[in-house]
C-alpha cells in the first residue's frame, strides 16, 4: 500500500488573510482558489447547502506539502479562543527553508504573533547524524503553530 500527505487544510476565520501571511511571510503561492457548496456528506463541519471559499497554497513542491485554507461564507463559523499553548488536537507545521531570519522579520511586520525568534537549535536526524538548525516558531492568523527550520550544514 502507498500513503502519500498531499495537502492540509485549516478551516480559517479570512481566507484572505491567511492567504497573505502564507504568501507574505512563507513564501507559498496560490495553486488553486474557489468557492464550494457543501453536499453535506464528506466534510465533519458544516451542512449541506453552506458556502466555503477554499484557496490552496503550495510551497515548493508540486505535489505535496500544499495547505488549503478553508473559509465557511455563509454561514460563518464563529471564532475558537486564541491558543497560548499547544495541546492534544493541535497541530504543529514544520517547515523548512533557506530563510529563517527573514521569516521572523516578516511575520513581525506582518503582525503575526511569534513563540520564539530565531535560535540555534539541534536534534539527531532519523541516520543518526546530528541536524543544526536555526528555528523560528510563530503562531499564525488562526492560532496553527509553525516551527520553520533552516537546516546548515557545518554547525553554524
């Protein structure tokens, strides 16, 4: 049997918005974008007949790694409590890139709530080798915690 995770999808308070800080701040483009009518069946939210809009974001490869974002038009879906910690049923996004520090000052500019700046961080890779990393974490719009890493490769 083969499992592949193509896509995740957050159900969100502004598509909108979402949308820019994954673009704006992660570097992600828009690769798909449009409004669906639920049929009431597939989805555990929601009822048949209500509108989403739902806009899918990828990153830098084409076929997986992509996160939707999913806004519930009409009606709307009232907004969870701001999250502080993270708990059983939460999620944490790691992502990797090559720009840890300019992540950080555009999340800031953006307006985005960040857990922890930039810092030195290691861990035993899945071979055994030691990884060195510097991670930045952040929350963003809807309160889905993100851990982005920039790998290095000579301990610096």
């Amino acid at each position: 049997m083969t499992t592949m995770v193509k896509r995740t999808t957050l159900i969100v308070r502004d598509v909108e918005r979402s949308r820019a800080f994954y673009r704006d701040v992660l570097g992600m483009r828009t690769w798909y974008d449009d409004r669906i009518t639920l049929s009431g069946v597939g989805l555990a939210a929601g009822k048949k007949g209500d509108e989403t809009h739902l806009v899918i974001m990828e990153a830098s490869d084409p076929l997986v790694a992509k996160i939707g974002l999913l806004q519930f038009t009409s009606p709307a879906m009232p907004p969870p409590p701001p999250r502080e910690r993270l708990g059983i049923g939460d999620i944490v996004f790691v992502m990797q890139g090559d720009d840890a520090a300019g992540v950080h000052q555009r999340a800031l500019a953006f307006g985005a709530r960040v857990h922890a700046a930039p810092h030195r961080y290691e861990v035993r890779g899945a071979d055994g080798a030691q990884l060195v990393m510097t991670s930045v974490s952040l929350w963003d719009p809807d309160d889905y915690f993100i851990e982005y890493n920039q790998r290095h490769t000579t301990g610096g």
